[in-house]
C-alpha cells in the first residue's frame, strides 16, 4: 500500500513518524508493506555469514590502498548515484 503521507490522519502520521524516526515531510508518501522472513536454519545463516566473510576479505585483500578521505568520498559518491539528494552527517 502506498499512499501520501498528508491524507492520513493524525493519529496515523504519528505512528508512521515514529516508526521512521523522524518526521515526514509534506509531499512524501509512504509505503507499508509486510514479507515473510526466509525460512533460514540457524546453521544455514552461520555458513552463508562464514561464505560473507571470505568474500570480503577477498575483496578486501584485492582492492587498492586509499586515504580514508579518498574511500569516504568514494562511499559517498555511491551514496549520491542511488539517493540524489543524499548529505553525508558531519
């Protein structure tokens, strides 16, 4: 269900504000949903985390060293290409 978050009713944006953290702002509209969680072994998970691990520590070990100001303007930037209007907090 997607609706705009002006038509709901007081009581309503309350509980969505709250559930966001942060209050909405005029225009946006809001979209509630509900999924079945993975039906996932508690083993499964502890394999698929390892699998996680040795995939970034790989990926780790091939990339390239850069300042920590180079890889936060990277991350940024990334940020920015999939939010446009993304700020970093300072």
């Amino acid at each position: 269900m997607i609706c705009n978050a002006e038509d709901r009713s007081s009581d309503q944006r309350t509980a969505i504000e709250g559930l966001l953290g942060r209050p909405v702002q005029q225009g946006e509209a809001v979209s509630v949903g509900t999924f079945e969680p993975a039906k996932v072994s508690p083993e499964r998970r502890i394999e698929i985390a390892a699998e996680l691990r040795r995939y970034f520590a790989e990926a780790d070990a091939a990339r390239k060293p850069v300042s920590e100001e180079e890889a936060e303007e990277i991350i940024n930037e990334a940020m920015r290409s999939v939010r446009p209007g993304y700020c970093p907090l300072k």
